[in-house]
C-alpha cells in the first residue's frame, strides 16, 4: 500500500508560499533577525535518551549542560523560527502544538524544532497517564510538561529582539564523518559543513548557524550524565572566537557517525573543537561577500504512511519494551500504531539557500540528491525537526538490512524518504516560480 498523500484541496490549504519583497521598491534591503537560548538541562534524574541498553535507567547528573538556541527570520511579514536543541529528537505533537500555540499570537508562523540527536538527553515522550509515565517517572513527564513552555519562550525572546541582518551563507567538504551503514563500497557520505552567518549593519556578526551531519554518539553511553556531546564543544568554539551565539543544527545522519582524524580528537571536546575551528574560517572567510536577498518562502507538507510492523501486536509490544522500557514505547507506539504521520517543511531563503527539514533521521544519500537537484547553491537537510519517527533510509539502504534500515529500527513504509524528498524538491521549484500555469501563491494558512 503506497503512501498517501493529502488531497490536493488540503495540500493547497497547507502549502505555505509567503514571498517576502526583496530590495527593490518598497521592499526591506536586509533580513531582521534575533537570537536568545534557553537551558533545557532537567533539574531532576530522569530516563535518558538514546541508547536502548540503558532501558529506564536515571540519568546521574551532568557532564555539560544541555541548551536550546532560537533564531527568528523575519523578511517582510513573513517569519520563520529555527530552534538547535541538545535534545535527541524533534518535540512530539503535543509539544509542537504547544509551541505553535504560545508563538502564532507574534506572527511566527513557520518554526523548525531541530534535536541535534545527542545520546546524552533526557527522555521527553513520557506522559501523564498510568502506564505511560504518571506515577513511575513523574519527575521526566514534569520535564516534559515544562519543555515546550522553555522552547517557546527562547522563541519569543529571540522575536523581541529583531534587528536589521545580513545573511552570507557558505561551506566546505571535510573529511571527519564516515558512513557508518553502507555494506557497498564506495561508501556515501555528505561531507559538507557549512555555515550561515547573520551580521550587524556594522559587519559585526549577530548569530552563527553551522549544519553538519554526524550522530553525536562520542560520549561513552555508559556514562549517565547529560551531555550535548561534540556538538556542545563546537558552538563553544565558535562563540569564543566570533563572539556571537551559534546554532548548531544536524543534518541527514541516521547513517553517519563522527570519523575524528587524528586520534586526539576522538573525544566529544577535541572532536567538536576540531569541527568548530573549521566553521570558523568558513564564516571568517564571508566577511564582505555579497548577502542573501532578503526574501523567505515557506511550504509545509503533511503525509500519512503505513508502517511496515504491526505496531500495535502484543509480541512487538513486548518485544520493543525489552528493548527499551514499557512507559516509553507505549507513548511512541501510540504516535505509530495508526500510521506514521510526518510532517515536512521546505524553505526558500533569498536565492541561494533551500532548506528541508524531516522529522526523523534521514540517511545521506537523501541529502546527496537533494544537492544534486534542487539547481541552488546550497540546499541543506535539517533532520530531526518537528518530530521523531525513527529512521528514514533510501530504497537500496532498507534492502540491505541493518540496523537503521531494517523494519525494527525505520518502520516507516519503504520508499518514505524518497516521497518526503520529491515533494520537498517540488516545493522548491514551485517557490521560485518554476512551473508555468500553476497558481504561483496559493492562499497562506499554517500548517
């Protein structure tokens, strides 16, 4: 049974399509942007997130505490919110709810919730209900309650802040991630880091988005403190050295993992050190080059895909509560058992930069094509974004097996990567006004 889609009246209600003016006649001649964090480190132990061994052991402190940081984009009325957590997931629905609740009344219509997919945080799925949290971990489902509160308000914060910016975006290829799946040589891989720098009218810069992708796994899992792993060392570097919050914002990891090269960097301080000084003389070196055109275009998408387990079986039930514990994969498997509701968002900033954000863990060769497709000069993947259901691999990936592949750990129906990733291609297209006799800007709604 294929994917389905949303009928085409729904899709229209749902594509969002607000094109910003650009410099020319009454258009703004910069971007407004602003930026705030939050610490979103749980006060109390709780289960932690990312490695099934554990089961429903607490967490034991902290090793490094765990942030959330928000920019707000605004280009003319149009805004959107980019949030880099040191979380292991996307929020679920309820939290997406949540947020888009405390924000819309700000106009903030359009927001990309990006857990970095640390190993090293905290359970957020448990509820407050018998069976599914209440009683048994009611210091994690307090966390969770409060969460959506603390990233909305990092948020707004960052709205109440906006000025006049500049966005100069630009990356390179590096050698420090490997595929960790692939039983194929050669071996895909997105080497490419790179790096969107938002300045002051005095060049100075405001804010620092680096993407890369590699699963943040450099923290040993038998250490039980929360860590924002190698990613948490790299904005560090950054922020020391330009003096401006950075965003670190994952891409499409589920096969990726950190390849340090040197063996002084095999620890998520060195390892992250290494990669943040990269993405410094990527930014330094935009100092004075030309700047995206003002502009932001946003489409949201909604699927419903089938699963290819019964989630809903007593034996997968139990199966999956061995491998984890029971409070947790009855809240996930409540969100799967009926279907697999993604949610996607695709955005167009300026001319140059296409991003795709999927609520998952998408594998590279996802992000491969969408570079060698998209007709930008940069087109990023966000993963992790707005949700969590679990792996997204390519066709020829989930049929070689493995873990990340095989229909345990990426239930979702096959081929669901590649129907996101041409939808999100469409979408790109559609917003720079590329398909002739189409309704260029269908009515906007939130998705």
């Amino acid at each position: 049974m294929p994917p389905t889609l949303v009928p085409r009246a729904a899709f229209l209600a749902l594509l969002l399509a607000v094109f910003a003016p650009t410099a020319r006649g009454d258009g703004p001649s910069t971007f407004r942007v602003g930026v705030a964090e939050t610490d979103v480190t749980p006060d109390r132990p709780t289960p932690m997130w990312g490695y099934g061994a554990r089961h429903d052991r607490l967490s034991e402190g902290v090793l490094d505490r765990l942030k959330a940081k928000a920019v707000v984009i605004q280009a003319g009325e149009a805004k959107l919110a980019i949030v880099g957590m040191d979380l292991g997931r996307g929020p679920t629905p309820a939290m997406m709810a949540r947020i888009r609740a405390l924000v819309s009344p700000r106009k903030i219509d359009n927001v990309l919730i990006c857990g970095s997919h640390t190993h090293h945080g905290p359970v957020i799925e448990l509820t407050d209900r018998p069976g599914f949290g209440k009683g048994t971990f009611d210091d994690a489902v307090a966390y969770a309650s409060r969460l959506p509160d603390l990233i909305a308000g990092a948020i707004l914060e960052a709205d109440a802040k906006l000025e006049p910016a500049q966005m100069r975006i630009g990356d390179r290829e590096t050698a420090l991630n490997r595929n960790r799946h692939a039983k194929r040589e050669p071996r895909p891989v997105d080497p490419r880091l790179t790096v969107v720098r938002f300045d002051r009218p005095d060049g100075e810069p405001l804010a620092v988005l680096v993407h890369f992708a590699a699963h943040p796994v450099m923290t040993p899992g038998e250490v039980l403190k929360f860590s924002a792993d190698y990613p948490g060392a790299l904005r560090s570097t950054v922020e020391r050295k330009l003096r401006a919050p950075c965003l670190f914002i994952q891409g499409a990891a589920g096969n990726l993992s950190p390849n340090p090269g040197q063996p002084a960097d095999r620890t998520p301080e060195a390892f992250g050190r290494t990669l943040g000084l990269e993405a410094i003389e990527v930014a330094e070196g935009l100092a004075g080059t030309p700047a995206v055109p003002p502009s932001l275009a946003v489409a949201s998408d909604r699927f419903d895909f089938p699963t290819r387990l019964n989630l809903k079986s007593a034996v997968n039930l139990l199966l999956y509560g061995r491998a984890f514990f029971p409070e947790l994969v009855r809240n996930l498997l409540e969100e799967y058992g009926d279907g697999m509701k993604a949610e996607t968002t695709t955005v167009l900033l300026g001319d140059r930069l296409g991003v795709v954000a999927l609520p998952g863990e998408p594998f590279c060769q996802h992000a491969l094509r969408l570079r060698e497709r998209a007709d930008l000069p940069h087109a990023l993947v966000f993963g992790y974004c707005n949700g969590h259901l679990l792996y997204f691999p390519t066709i020829e990936a989930a049929a070689q097996g493995g873990y990340g592949a095989d229909s345990q750990m990426s239930p979702i129906a096959l081929g669901a990567g590649e129907r996101m990733m041409d939808r999100a291609l469409i979408n790109l297209f559609r917003l720079r006004g590329k398909f002739p006799g189409e309704q260029p800007n269908p009515t906007p709604s939130k998705p």
